[in-house]
C-alpha cells in the first residue's frame, strides 16, 4: 500500500526561495497540499543594483535571471493552493516579524519554517578570509535560522504543532576547505536544530536538520567544474543530487509520518561522507 505525504491545511514559510533548493521545497510543499509563503531578498519586481552588497550569488542571481519568487508563487497557485511572496532579508528582525506577521495574517498560520536562506560566495583559504564577510555569513546562515526559528515559535506554540527544517551541510560535519565562514556556520546550524528540537518537543514541534552534500542547483554550475567533479567522485552514485532529493526529504520530515523524528541530521549526500574508494 502507497503512504501519501498530506499536508492539507498546513502553512509553510521557505526563506530563501528564489531559487535551487529553496524553490524546489515551496513547490513540493505545495504539491503535498500546504499552503506556502515564500521570503527572500530577491523579488522580481524588487530588483535593484543595491541587492549586489549581498554577495557574488545575489548579484549573478539578480543579471542571469535567477531569482523566481513571485514566478514560484504563481505555480504555486495553479496548483490550487495559496501562496505569498515576501521580501525579507533574515539578518533583520524587523523584517522577519513583519514577514512572518503577513504570513499569519493572509494564509491564517506559519506551520512550517523551512529555513533555507543562507550565502555561499566567501570562499579562499583562512588567512585570506575577510573579517566584514565572516560576520556577514554569521547573520545570514546562523543568525538569520534564529531569527526566523523564533518569530515563528509563538504560533507554532499556541497550536500545539509544528515542524521546522533547518538547511545544514556536510561542510558543517566534514569541515569545507577554504569555506571556513560556511562550515562554521552550518556546524551552528546543527547546534540550533538540536536545541530547538529539546525545547520544542513539550509543544508538539519538531526540529531536524537536512545535511546536503553536492547538489545541483544554480549555485553548483556556477562553481568550478574540476572541483565539481571531485566531489562528485566522493559519493557513492559519482554524482550530484538534485534539489528535488533535498525537497522530498524535506517534504517527510515536515509530514505527521515524521512526528517522532526530531533533533536529528538527516543527510541527503549520496554517501559523500563515507570513506569511497
């Protein structure tokens, strides 16, 4: 007998939305029956030069076409289920409650969180790294999840249910060579997630962490294609996954056949971090 995913009547909130990843988890989300709200600092009918300051990523995704939020939005509502686009930078909490206050009031709840947004374009080897980009990626990878993790912890609260996903790496687990900004931070990220999930448990919420290996979304054609192709050898399948493998993972964990699984790492890798010969 086949076991349907049923989201019917919940609510998803996915940040970084606009693309890869988090744009594959709104769509499946929705396909599973939420309703999804999604937030992101990139919005089509927002785009301006200043959202360069965030990064070599926002700014190939704002002159290559790569931002696809209200587009998303609007697939998500041929499928019959509702959807918001919401710009919000997560570093700012000010933003995050207003999105999350908008979130409740046109869609009636925030279910869900999907915390995907995060930056990965500070890249060289430690002595090289730049100090104003260290704590940029601290906001956005690690402090951002905790700002949106606790604006939307009071209404998961009051109904006595939630679920929330946190995007973690393997450089978290492994370590990234010449990512020491990202790999500390998706390191905290597991951190989080294994606190929130001990706090949250007594009002029915759960708390788990995807571990992503390599992926191929925008970001992962973008990079070098040698270096690609090393990792790609280290998995077990000697190639990338797809967003749609995150997604669906996603998808469980964020379903009551997931109920009493919280707290843990869920790696979705292809096997990259097994020893493999």
């Amino acid at each position: 007998m086949a076991i349907e995913i049923d989201l019917s009547g919940r609510v998803a909130l996915v940040t970084g939305g606009s693309r890869g990843l988090g744009r594959a988890d709104a769509l499946t989300l929705a396909r599973a029956g939420a309703d999804v709200a999604i937030a992101d600092i990139l919005v089509e009918s927002q785009l301006t030069e200043e959202t360069d300051e965030w990064g070599a990523l926002a700014t190939v995704a704002r002159t290559q076409g790569f931002v696809h939020t209200e587009e998303t939005v609007e697939e998500i509502r041929s499928l019959g289920r509702r959807a918001l686009a919401v710009r919000c930078d997560v570093t700012d909490r000010d933003e995050v409650a207003a999105a999350v206050g908008q979130t409740v009031a046109e869609l009636g709840a925030v279910d869900i969180l999907i915390n995907n947004a995060g930056t990965l374009d500070h890249v060289g080897q430690f002595h090289d790294q730049k100090p104003e980009l260290w704590e940029r990626d601290l906001r956005v990878n690690l402090t951002g999840g905790f700002n949106c993790a606790q604006a939307v912890w009071p209404y998961m609260k009051e109904r006595g249910w939630g679920r929330i996903v946190n995007m973690a790496s393997v450089a978290g687990t492994l370590g990234g060579f010449g990512q020491a900004s990202y790999s500390t931070t998706k390191a905290g990220i597991l951190g989080l997630t294994r606190t929130l999930a001990m706090e949250g448990g007594r009002h029915g919420i759960t708390c788990n962490a995807i571990v992503p290996g390599i992926i191929g979304s925008e970001a992962f054609h973008m990079a070098n294609p040698a270096m690609n192709e090393r990792i790609a050898n280290r998995t077990v399948f000697k190639r990338p996954g797809e967003p749609q493998d995150i997604a669906n993972a996603i998808t469980f964990l964020c379903s009551d056949l997931a109920g009493y699984i919280t707290g843990i790492e869920l790696y979705v890798s292809g096997g990259v971090e097994l020893f493999v010969f």
